[in-house]
C-alpha cells in the first residue's frame, strides 16, 4: 500500500510555479515540518543506541525499550513523510535527498517486518545503524536545499521506478551487512573464539539463508528499477542514452546480482567467497550515493 501511495504522489498533476513555491526553503518555512524533520532523525539515533546497548552489553532495559522505539520511529517517519507531501505542491522527486530518506524508512519497515515474523532481534543495531546514517544526512541536506527542482518526466512508469530503486538499494544494503556479519562470525567458529559475535548473532546458516533472500530480492528489484525507467522513458519519447554512467553502473550492478545468484548452485561457489562480492556492491553503491547526494541533486539529468 506505501509503494501505491508513492506512485500516486509522483503522478498526481502540479503546476511548476505551485511546486516550486513549496520546495523553495520547504523545511525552514514550516517550523512543524522541521521540528518533526528533527524528531525522526534524534528517533532513529537514539533506537540505534538501544540496539546496541543491548547487543554488546545486553543491557536489560535496552532490551525491554529497543523494539517499541522502534516502531514509535517508523510511525514518525511516515508522519513526517506524510505532512511533508501533504504540503500543497510538494512531490517526492527522484533525488538524493529524498531517495536517503526513503532507504532509511525501508530498511527500518522491512528489519522490523523481519523481527516480528523470526523473533530474532540480533541484527538489529547494524541495520538500523545504516538507515540512522542515511536519515541523518537526509535532514541535514534538506534544510540546505533551496529547490529541489522540477521535471516534466513523470508518469505511473516513473513512479514503479522510484519505489524498486529504493527497495532495490535496501536489499543491497542488508545483503551487504549480513555477509559482513556471515564473515565475521565465520572467522570467530574458525580461528575458536567463541566470543560475542557468536554468542549474539544467528548461525552461519541462518545468516546465509538471509543473505540469499536479499540479494534475489536485491535482483528483482533491480530488474524492475532498470525496465520501468526504459519503458517509461521511450514512452515519454526521450532518448535512451545507453552509455550513460548511472545506466551502465545500474546494468552492471544487476548482472552481479544475477550472477550471484545462479553461481551458487550451478559452479558450487560457497557463501563465503561470495559475500566479499556482496560487501564490495553495498559499499560500492553506497559511496555513489553519498558522492551523488554531495555533488549531484538527482540521479538523472531531467532532475529525477
């Protein structure tokens, strides 16, 4: 239903001057909107810190407190996000800023998703972490930006591409941080230091069942982010550029990813050897979005 609601937002028809008068300053001309603006970011720092209280010193009260928090935080967010595109004239636009914000909501949703069905809550402080980072450099760089900018290039096709690019790099990002956890605990049982990443985190095997599910997810997200935008695009009758840099990095993420998952079974590669490829993309991608957010307002040239 949120993936829905997004595509809606994206396609619903605003005039240029009306959006551009509501994303001029959109935070600092809304003293509510910052203080909430604010309030996610503090909740996602202090959730953070209750998760890892209870992972390296199992402290009994972060326990107790981390998952309600949690879920306190996720419902702010989607406040925030809420009376953010209530604003009239405002639209959630395929730009770095927004596409941070909305990676920390999702891996958050989906992490929580996950410790309510397994009531395994051992992972919990490395995801939440990451989406506490993207959320925090998310606000501080919406309060800077004056205009967000505006493009003609929309649609319901756009919208689809938005929405699997952010599910896409989120299952990237947990795939990443479970085969650094698959490693680290693998060299723990190796090396008979039994210490406390084996004593806190899942097994090896649970861990590699993850991991798995993320990278096909992270496939198929990715297979959807790449069609939606060709189709949408020859149907707005621009021209595809095939070398563009975002499209060909974006081609070739999705053959690693798809490589990843028949190597498996077809040449017997275990999970070891390939979660360094795993690790490499997550840091990879993410080092391309903190240097597209710092230098580039949007992933694409129309300022989406």
């Amino acid at each position: 239903m949120a993936g829905i609601y997004i595509i809606y937002l994206l396609v619903r028809p605003q005039s240029l001057a009306t959006r551009t008068r509501a994303m001029n300053n959109i935070l600092l001309n809304n003293i509510p909107l910052l203080l909430l603006n604010q309030l996610v970011s503090l909740l996602y720092v202090v959730t953070t810190f209750l998760y890892g209280a209870h992972f390296f010193k199992d402290h009994q009260a972060a326990k107790k407190f981390k998952q309600p928090l949690l879920v306190v935080t996720v419902l702010t967010h989607l406040a925030y996000l809420g009376l953010l595109i209530s604003i009239e004239g405002y639209i959630i636009t395929y730009s770095t800023v927004n596409l941070m914000t909305m990676v920390g909501l999702t891996l958050t949703t989906t992490y929580l998703f996950t410790e309510f069905t397994t009531k395994s809550d051992k992972t919990g402080f490395f995801v939440i972490s990451f989406a506490a980072g993207a959320q925090l450099i998310s606000s501080i760089l919406t309060t800077q930006i004056q205009s967000t900018g505006v493009t003609s290039f929309r649609g319901i096709g756009i919208g689809v591409h938005l929405v699997a690019a952010i599910f896409g790099f989120s299952a990237i990002a947990i795939a990443g941080i479970y085969s650094i956890l698959y490693l680290l605990l693998y060299r723990q049982i190796q090396q008979n230091r039994f210490e406390l990443f084996f004593q806190r985190l899942p097994n090896l095997e649970v861990l590699e069942k993850l991991t798995m599910h993320a990278v096909s997810l992270g496939f198929l997200f990715l297979t959807i982010t790449l069609f939606a935008g060709i189709l949408e695009q020859r149907a707005s009758g621009e021209a595809i550029t095939l070398l563009e840099p975002k499209l060909v990095t974006l081609v070739i993420i999705w053959l690693l990813y798809g490589t990843g998952i028949f190597v498996k079974p077809i040449i017997g590669w275990d999970i070891k050897h390939m979660a360094y490829l795993f690790i490499f993309l997550f840091i990879f991608i993410t080092f391309l979005i903190v240097f597209m957010t710092i230098f580039s307002p949007t992933f694409h040239g129309l300022g989406l």
